[in-house]
C-alpha cells in the first residue's frame, strides 16, 4: 500500500446533506475517538467526491490516502499499517481515506479489512472506504457502518447541471439531460460535456443516443468483463429484457428460455435451430415445452452450476442488475450483431407465451443488418406497423409506459414523415399518463413536422399543452392549448372543444379572467364522431367520444356564465357535468365532475366525484390522473372545514405529483396543507409548504395557488395573534389593484383580512371590500358566505346592532355546516360579550368555541378561545385551578417541552431530543408560559414540579382506593 498527503482542493456538492450529516460527524468526533465509515454507490453517483469533501472539511489532524500498490497488491503486513496509523495518530487524530476499496486485490482488502477492526476507540483514527455498488460489497467490508449514495433527486440534478453549463442549457436540452442521467450526477456531466454550444443551447438536433456506449463506459469504468461466455450472455440477456419491465428486475424464467435459444446445443431426439451467435459449450438438452412456475438458480444457472455475476441479485425467480447504470452499459456496450440475437431470443420466447406487445418489441430490437425481403414479416415498416397497431388496442394488458415505448420504437422505423409524428405523439401522450411528463417532452420535439397534417400537428399540440399546464408556465400551456384547438377544428372539432376548455383551465390557473372569457367564447357546432385522447379502443370511441363532448360543451356554457356572474345560467350546464358523475366510470369526467361541484360551492357533491375519480384513476393504474383527483377532494375538504382530511389527500397529492413530475399540481397541494397547518400549532409546517408553493406558483404563473399559499400564511398570522401581519398580508391579495389575488380565490380571504383589519383597527380597509363580498355571499356558490358575511358586518357594526349580526350568522352556519368556521364566529362573538361584561353568556359562546376548535383539529385558535375563558376566570371545562389542571391547558407537544424545561434543558437540547427545530421549540415555550401564567424558567420547573406531585399523590390514592376495593370484594 502506499500513502500520501491530501492536498485539499475544493468539492462543491449538490443533493448530499444527509450524507454530509454523517460524515460531519464522525469527524467531529475524531478529537475524542476514532470510527469508521463505508460510503457505498454505483459508479458516477459521487463517493470519490464525498470523500475529498471530508478530506477538505477535516482541520483536526493530517489526512491519509490508501491505495493498493503500483502492481494492485499490499506492501504492508496489517501490523505496520496498524503501527503507522497509531503513531500518526499519537499527536492528533488522523483521517484516512480509502477510495475504490472494492478495486483493490484479496490481500489488501483483508489487511485493511482486519486493521479496522483492530482499532479501538481510543485511537483517534477515522477510517473512511468507498466501494462501488454495482456488485457485492467484499466480507472484509460487509460489517462496516455505510452511508449509500442514491440518484440525485430532480431539483439537485437541476442545480448541479446549470453549475456544469453556466445555465446556458435550452429549457428542452435541460429536459432532455436529466431524463437520460437518472440522477446520476457525473453521467450528467459527461452528458452536457459531449455536447456541442449549438446543441447545448438548442440550435442544432442532439446526438442519438444521448448516452451512447462511449458515454457509459466512461462514467461506469467500462463494461463488465467476464471470462465466461455463458456470463457475459447471461448479463446482456438480463440488460435486454429489462428494456420492457416495469421496474428493474425481470423473470429469472424468461432470461433461462432466450438463453436456451441463443445459445442452442444437439441433444439425442431433438433439432435446435442455431441462432447467430458463438457456439455454445456442451451442457443439457433444452426443454420442449416451459416448465410453469417460479424458477431459481439452476433453471439460470445451467448444469454447471456457473455462480450468478456478482453484478446480478437473483431472489426467488426475478434477476436485477445491482446497478442501473451497469445494466445500461452493459447493453450498450455489446456488439450490434449479439444484441440483435438477444433481443431475437427474448421475442421468440415471450411471442410463443403469448406476450404480443413485449414480444414485437424485442422483434422491433433485433433488426438490422441488410433490408429482408418486400414481402417478409420483419421489414421495419411491417413491424412498426404491426407494434403502433398493437400499442393501441386498449384490450392489450399493458401499462402506459411500455404503449410509450412500443408508440416511440415504431416512430423510429417508421419512415412516412406524417405518419412518423402522429406514433411519436401517441408516445407522449402515453408517457404523460404514465407520469413522465419528462419523457414526453422529447418525443413531442421528435414529433414536430411541418408537413404533417393539422390533425397531427394539433394532437401533439394539445399533449404539449397538457404537459405544460401540470408542469411548466401555464401562459405556455395556455397557447399551445389555443393553437391545438384551432388545428383540430376542422378535422376533430370535439377533440378541438376538449382541447378549448383545457386552455380556459391554463388561464383560469393563471388568473386570467380576460383570457378564461375568451377562451370559453360560444364556439361552431361541432360532431362527435370523432375519439378524445386516451379512449381505450375504437370498439368503444364513438360512444365515449359523443360522451367527452357533452361533459366538455356542458362545463364550458356553465363555467362562462359562472364568470360572467350569471348564476342562473350557469346552474343547469354545471348541474348536468355534476350529475355524469353519478353514473360515469371514466376518471377525466368524474374529474369535471368534482370542478363543476366545486364552482357550483356543492361540497358534497365535489368530494364524492373526487372520491370516485381517485379510484377510477387508480383502478385505471393512470398515475398522472391520481394527484389530480387527490388535489380535488382535498379542495373539497377545504371547503367543507374537513382540514384533517384535507391534509391527509394533500400529503399522498403531493407525494404522488412529485413522483409523476407533476410540479405544478404539487404546488396547489402544497397549498392545500399550508392552509389545513395554519389552522393548527404549526408555523413551521405552514412556513415550509407557503415557501414551496410560492417558489413553484412564480415560476410557472399560478396565481391560484399562489393566492392560497398566502391566505394560509396570513391565517397562521391571525391564529397566532399577529392582526397586523395578518392584515398586511391579505391586504395585498383582497384590496382593488394590480397585485390582487386570483380572480375565483381572493375572495374565500375576505373574512379573513376583515377580522384582521378590524383588530388592526383599519376600519376602513374592512368596509371597501364587503361590497363585492356581499355580492359573493348573494351569488350563492359559496355555502359559508352568508354567515362570513353577517360575522364581519357584526365585527364592523356600532354595540346595538353587532349582537344581532353575531346571532344571525350563528343561524347561518347552523345552516351551511362546518366546526371551524362557526367555532370562529362563537369565538369572537364570546370576546365581544365578554367585553360588555356579560360573562356568563361569553363564557357559553367560548366554550361552544373551543368544543367546535378541538373537534376539527384547530389548536392554534383552542389556544385563543381557552385564553378567554380564562380571563373570565372560568377555566376550560375538565380543569380545576391547580398545577395539575393548568398542566391539562397544554397540548401534548408543549407538555412534553415544558417537562424537558423543568428538568433543566436548553432550547437546543430540547429540539435535539424532540427532532423540531428551536424556533419551533421558542414558539411553543412562549404558549406554555401564556398558558400557565409564569415568567421565568424557574417558575415553570415549579409548576409542572407540583403537578408532578400532585398526580403521585393521586395515584398513591387511586391505588389504595383500588387495594381497598379488591379487599372488600374478596371479603364478600
């Protein structure tokens, strides 16, 4: 082995905090004691990086690098190395990295394997190993503590790619880099670096393949290498037949049949045909027919018994590659004429099993070489006929992302311009229902072709506008919207309405008002005969079309009148799209369905459609429909003051639109659950959701998520008794002006800003706005307006006419419904009386308040309500004025840090213990101090010291009361 002194260069790092985190530690404890480290991942995912950045950040001691020796193998016996790193260390403690492990030879590994564990604690040594993970990690290491490298998430990829081309990148090519990288950070650099200016900035085509086996080879350290022919086939097998899974593994079954074909060998009474290829070596005969049922390792293996790659995992009958990036390279890398045989024998296996789409596809993969024949099955114009006319009949089980795959292959072998685009937009469109809206981008640009004909032109279009409005600027989705329904109009006027009142769905997310009107001008009558996107089959087009059309003519009369505030003209064509899906099954009307309840202010209505169209969409298995239907019923929850529920959609919404790529519909759930937090003790939660949100919403346009973000952000303020921020805030979105909110959201916010310009004693700001509220509450979509409305004209009215108003919008909610929103309205009209000096009446209302607040999950405001009643001097019922009952004030998270307090811990040590952060940790100790009317930590630890005690003694009586009580029994 050889060592040598680092020196530190600098290591700039995206996406690897929690990595960093432990790093950071074991450094920070060197001073103390040693440890050691293994940091495992595939090759290019940034280990060697990691650990130069531990080298750099360690300022304790020397740092040391091990290596095997110039000939691979160790000069140092374990005793010498163990005697060099404890003399080294004797001064100060020392870091020693080990990069590459995996790569050095039997010897050194067991040497440095049996150093390591030799080292104690008191040492001062820490010993930091990388090893790559595309195969098994060596017994020397396999005990060690590891830190594992996963794919960058999307957002670190991002950064670290606009770091590498000074974001120069055309948005397109950005699109295009990171869906080829998988996250693989220096994959992504190789990638942008093959690139010329003219292509990184869009002007000139990109190279295909993006990833070429050069490419891969380089960040993967070259293919695999094995000795064995049966391995090497056995790798390039399991690589090819991955090309049409799901997920990353495949049937270890399927791998041992297109073996047996690839590799065929004479048995008595029975005729193999050869396949091109190497011969293979002597072994079993093959089987005539396949045995069913799962296979293990002999089926794979062979007679021989040859062990399985140490880059493959066999488990059970499925095989996987350890590393995806091998698996790629892998397939890449072999020759043209032995990946056509693979993919040959893989189709030939799975057509006999009667696979047809997967099969074709592998059919598709094994062309090449001279043209066949005019009249053979396996010209390429034949197959990718045969492969588009396969993708789409819906009575084939296939998921959306092979239809993509077997729509983009036939593209490619197709040579008629026209026809060529219309199979690349078809892979779009059903990459976009598979939720990669990142595949989809690319085959919408290799679809574009002037002389293509509109209808063409116009589908990919609409895809392109689709995918825009779910994750990108919404004014972008909004015209390639428009210009798809003029394409369509023509040839596909129903397709042409569907794709009109799409781009109303662009402006309305906007807040265009101007350009939703337009959009949803009356249009020509248009026929039906023509299939939406994505029906399932021409058996079933014309009825589903005639169907769409109707939903789509229905939604877009009543959504205009609704704008227009002609309420009695929008009820009827809303009313129908909301009755559709009672008895409807497909999730995209059910979706309307749950839109026009929502505009129509039918809460009921809307959570049931949006309940049905989240379980269409998931018996469906369409995963970009699933966060929609999610976003719907959270908003319907919203609406009916249901914000538990509302917030347990939105958390699976937001989970499912960030896998699906989905930012824009994440954005309107991250709204979601910043305005079910802010009704709740959790500023920080309502913080972290408003800042994404927001980040999201400025980017792409979207004033209504935007809006929504804000007003729960103002909420929290007015919860947390902040009136003034409040006001200040809301102002911006209610008050006339440019910078007002959205045109269908601001004015859900109204109540709001009037309590917190009331409080802000800006009387006049409050009065300005109740007009067009009134107008709202009038209009009659909104069931909790009326009583909103009659709660602000009481906090506004002289004292002889606001217990009137308080009365009748007591009587009003009584009507609408919904705990919070009438706990709200008792609890002010509980502080205005208690303000006259009717307690005994303000107490009743403060009670009924906190009730409603507690049931609906409402702690800020319980807070508020319980803060009353007692400057009534009436505690919250349960409570009696003792330590123990001011102890019961408290939710359970303050409770927990009012004991951490009392026994003497720090801000910081408590937000350590409790996993929150100390401002988090701040704002509740200000609420325990509030709450139990001490000044001083000292008072505190005497407080819940005797509440402490009291509950003991309480116990030590429940106990003997208890003993007395099976004392008596056992007596009679």
């Amino acid at each position: 082995m050889t060592g040598e002194t680092t020196v530190r260069t600098a290591v700039r790092i995206h996406g690897r905090s929690t990595q960093r985190k432990a790093l950071r530690a074991l450094l920070d404890a060197l001073p103390h004691h040693g440890g050691h480290l293994l940091v495992a991942g595939e090759p290019g995912l940034g280990r060697t990086t990691l650990l130069r950045w531990a080298a750099r950040s360690f300022r304790a001691g020397p740092v040391l690098h091990l290596g095997p020796g110039p000939d691979g193998g160790a000069h140092v016996t374990v005793e010498q190395l163990l005697d060099t790193l404890r003399a080294a260390s004797a001064a100060a403690p020392v870091l020693v990295c080990a990069d590459d492990a995996h790569l050095w030879d039997a010897p050194a590994r067991t040497a440095l394997g049996r150093a390591v564990r030799r080292l104690s604690t008191a040492d001062r040594v820490g010993l930091l190993l990388s090893v790559a993970s595309d195969r098994a990690v060596a017994p020397e290491f396999a005990r060690l503590p590891v830190v594992h490298l996963d794919p960058l998430a999307p957002s670190a990829a991002a950064a670290l790619l606009d770091d590498a081309t000074d974001g120069v990148a055309a948005p397109a090519v950005r699109e295009q880099l990171l869906a080829e990288a998988e996250g693989n950070p220096a994959l992504l650099v190789a990638l942008a670096r093959r690139l010329s200016p003219a292509e990184l900035r869009g002007h000139r085509p990109l190279p295909r393949p993006l990833a070429d086996a050069a490419v891969l080879a380089e960040v993967a350290g070259g293919a695999p290498s094995d000795p064995s022919a049966h391995a090497r086939d056995l790798l390039l097998t399991v690589a090819a037949a991955g090309q049409t899974e799901e997920g990353t593994d495949v049937d270890a079954g399927l791998v041992h049949d297109a073996l047996r074909r690839l590799r065929p060998e004479p048995v008595p009474g029975l005729r193999a045909e050869p396949v091109p290829g190497p011969r293979a070596e002597p072994g079993p005969a093959p089987r005539a027919e396949p045995v069913p049922g799962p296979r293990v390792a002999e089926p794979v293996l062979g007679a021989r018994a040859e062990p399985v790659p140490e880059y493959l995992v066999l488990a059970g009958d499925r095989l996987r590659f350890r590393s995806p990036l091998v698996r790629r390279t892998v397939h890449a890398t072999a020759t043209p004429e032995r990946r056509r045989a693979v993919h040959r024998a893989l189709a030939e296996v799975l057509e006999t099993g009667g696979h047809r789409l997967t099969g074709l596809l592998h059919r598709s993969w094994s062309l090449g070489g001279p043209e066949p024949a005019p009249a053979s099955a396996d010209r390429p114009a034949a197959v990718a006929d045969r492969l588009a006319a396969v993708a789409a009949d819906g009575a084939v089980p296939a998921p959306h992302r092979l239809r993509a795959t077997a729509y983009a292959r036939a593209a490619e072998l197709t040579a008629d311009g026209a026809r060529r685009a219309e199979r690349y937009t078809a892979a779009a469109e059903q990459a976009l229902l598979a939720g990669r809206p990142d595949r989809a981008r690319p085959l919408l640009a290799a679809a574009r072709d002037s002389a293509a004909p509109a209808a063409v032109r116009g589908r990919a279009e609409w895809v392109r506008g689709v995918t825009e409005l779910r994750d990108g600027p919404v004014g972008d989705a909004h015209q390639s919207l428009l210009l798809a329904a003029s394409l369509l109009a023509a040839d596909a006027p129903a397709d042409a309405a569907a794709a009109a009142l799409a781009a109303a769905d662009a402006a309305w997310a906007a807040g265009d008002l101007s350009a939703c009107l337009a959009t949803l001008a009356p249009g020509p009558p248009h026929r039906t005969e023509n299939p939406a996107p994505g029906s399932d089959g021409p058996a079933d087009a014309r009825s589903a079309a005639a169907h769409t059309a109707a939903v789509v003519h229905d939604h877009r009369v009543g959504m205009r009148a609704l704008l227009e505030g002609r309420l009695d003209r929008a009820g009827a064509p809303l009313g129908q799209v909301v009755e559709r899906g009672r008895t409807e099954g497909r999730p995209e009307t059910l979706l309307r369905s749950a839109a026009a309840a929502l505009l129509l202010g039918d809460v009921d209505a809307a959570r049931r459609g949006g309940a049905r169209a989240l379980a269409a969409a998931r018996q469906l298995g369409s995963d970009t429909l699933v966060p929609q239907a999610l976003e719907y019923l959270a908003y319907a929850e919203l609406r009916a003051g249901r914000h538990p529920q509302a917030r347990t959609h939105a958390e699976e919404g937001l989970r499912t639109a960030l896998r699906t790529g989905q930012r824009n519909t994440a954005a309107h759930h991250r709204a979601v659950l910043a305005l079910a937090a802010s009704i709740e003790e959790e500023p920080d939660v309502v913080a972290r959701h408003v800042t994404a949100a927001l980040d999201t919403a400025r980017r792409h346009g979207l004033a209504q998520a935007a809006t929504l973000a804000q007003w729960a952000a103002a909420r929290a303020d007015l919860g947390r008794g902040r009136p003034f921020d409040a006001a200040d805030r809301l102002g911006l979105l209610v008050l006339p002006g440019p910078g007002r909110g959205h045109f269908a959201v601001w004015r859900l916010a109204v109540p709001c800003f009037v309590e917190a310009a009331v409080l802000a004693e800006r009387h006049e700001d409050a009065r300005e706005v109740l007009t067009d509220f009134a107008d709202w509450a009038a209009f009659g979509a909104d069931p909790q307006a009326a009583a909103q409305l009659a709660r602000c004209h009481a906090l506004l009215a002289p004292a002889d006419h606001a217990d009137a108003l308080y009365r009748r919008a007591l009587d009003r909610h009584d009507e609408a419904g919904g705990d919070f929103e009438r706990a709200r309205t008792a609890l002010l009209y509980g502080k205005w009386l208690r303000r006259r000096r009717r307690p005994r009446e303000a107490r009743g209302r403060l009670g009924t308040a906190l009730a409603g607040f507690e049931r609906c999950g409402a702690g800020v405001w319980a807070a508020q309500a319980r803060g009353e009643l007692r400057a009534l001097g009436a505690a919250p019922q349960g409570t009696g004025t003792g330590a123990p009952a001011r102890l019961g004030l408290l939710t359970p998270q303050q409770l927990r840090i009012a004991r951490h307090v009392a026994e003497g811990a720090t801000n910081r040590e408590v937000a350590l213990a409790l996993g929150v952060s100390t401002r988090t940790v701040d704002y509740h100790l200000r609420k325990v101090f509030a709450a139990l009317g001490v000044r001083s930590r000292l008072e505190l630890a005497r407080t819940v010291g005797e509440a402490e005690q009291a509950r003991e003694v309480r116990g030590a009586g429940e106990s003997r009361r208890a003993g007395s009580y099976e004392k008596t029994g056992a007596q009679h």
